[in-house]
C-alpha cells in the first residue's frame, strides 16, 4: 500500500501540504507529489497536519523516506528546521559513504567470530565481561593437547579482535565528524539587536542565521569531496 502527499520545493526541503486522495491515480508521478510506502510514517505526517503543525522532508532523502528523516515543528522556526535539514541531509551522506561492502564484511566476520567464542567460553560475550572471556578462551588454547586446535581456537579470537578493531575505528570516526558537525550547527544562534554579535556563530538576523547553517553544511561535504 501507498500514500500520496502534495508537497512545495523550499529550497533544502520539502514541505508537506496535504494528503491527497486515495483515487488520485498517476502514471508518472508528478515533482510535487510524494509517494510513502510506510503506513507508520503516513499516519505520523497525517496526525502532525491534523495537528496544524509543519512537516518537513530533507530533499537527499526523497526517494528513500524513513521514519527519522520526517521533521514536525510546533511553530514553524525557521531557523531551527534548517538546522534539522542540515544535520539529517549529513548523516544521510556520510552512512552510505562510509558503511560499504568491506564494511558488511567485517561485520560479517566479526559475528562469525564472536559466536566461536561464545561456543568456546560457554557464555556470551559482553562489553562488561569481554575481557575475562578472552583470557578464559586464551587459557583454553594454551591447554588443548592438539597445538592446532589450540592454534584454531586462537585464530577465532583474533578475527573477533581484528574485525571489533577495524568497526569501532570507522564508526567512531564517523560519529566523531557528526557529533562535531552537529554542534557547529547548534551553536549557531540569532541575537537581539542591540547585543554584541562578534563571536563566531552568533547572527543578527535569522536568515543570516540559516544562511551560516548552509555553507557550513557546504563545508561539510566539501571535506568529503563533494
């Protein structure tokens, strides 16, 4: 099942208008519609509308939509959902760029790994007791009379290690570019005007404002060669 909105081009975004009717039938489905395929996010945007609140789509995720890329606002800030823009349109870019096949080998390799440790500790591994289990598997190792049984055994944990390594260095340096990204964006603020306006991220006029939150967003994707 599907379901129709009438949307407006605003510049970074979509703004949803309206639902339209379940009769409404297009062959090619024209720029100013949208398509959810999602029945929770439908009832989302309808409730939010009948609501008389906005609802927002950032454009890099138009023809992908998920629950998290829909923003609702009480009042229409502005600047507060091109800030929400900003951050949902870098994340949409830098997960894909960064969570690749060899990424999904890893992964892949890693869960392989961590059950043949489960298998041989008997328990299952956790950030709490992670470092027990690998003595307590490394001990098993060194007591098995067939040194290459020991030696496989060996093996299973470091592909665990090795692969663990190797996800948390790139998920952490992603997290660590967003998290960064994000509060440049947050720190960017309009002041009244008779308050001193010269520290960095403070504007005097909103659209000032949203203006700042654009080119760093351009910044942003410039270091990703964009």
């Amino acid at each position: 099942m599907s379901y129709l909105f009438k949307i407006e081009h605003q510049d970074t975004k979509y703004k949803v208008l309206e639902e339209l009717s379940k009769d409404s039938l297009y062959v090619d489905i024209p720029s100013n519609i949208i398509k959810i395929h999602s029945k929770y996010i439908h009832d989302t945007i309808v409730n939010a509308l009948n609501n008389n609140k906005a609802v927002f789509i950032p454009k890099l995720t138009l023809n992908d939509i998920d629950y998290s890329d829909i923003i609702i606002d009480d009042m229409e800030d502005n600047l507060y959902i091109e800030k929400e823009i900003a951050k949902r349109r870098a994340q949409e870019f830098i997960i894909p760029l960064r969570v690749n096949k060899t990424v999904m080998v890893y992964l892949y390799k890693m869960l392989i790994a961590r059950n043949g440790c489960i298998d041989i500790n008997g328990e299952i591994m956790t950030s709490n007791n992670k470092d027990d289990v690998f003595l307590n598997i490394i001990s098993k190792a060194s007591e098995m009379e067939n040194e290459t049984d020991g030696d496989k055994i060996i093996k299973i944990l470091e592909n665990y290690i090795d692969s663990f390594n190797k996800l948390n260095m790139l998920y952490t340096n992603m997290l660590n570019y967003l998290d960064k990204f994000n509060a440049e964006i947050d720190s960017i603020v309009v002041v009244p005007e008779n308050e001193e306006n010269q520290e960095m991220n403070k504007y005097s006029t909103v659209q000032d404002a949203i203006n700042a939150v654009r080119e760093k967003y351009i910044d942003f994707m410039h270091i990703w060669g964009i």
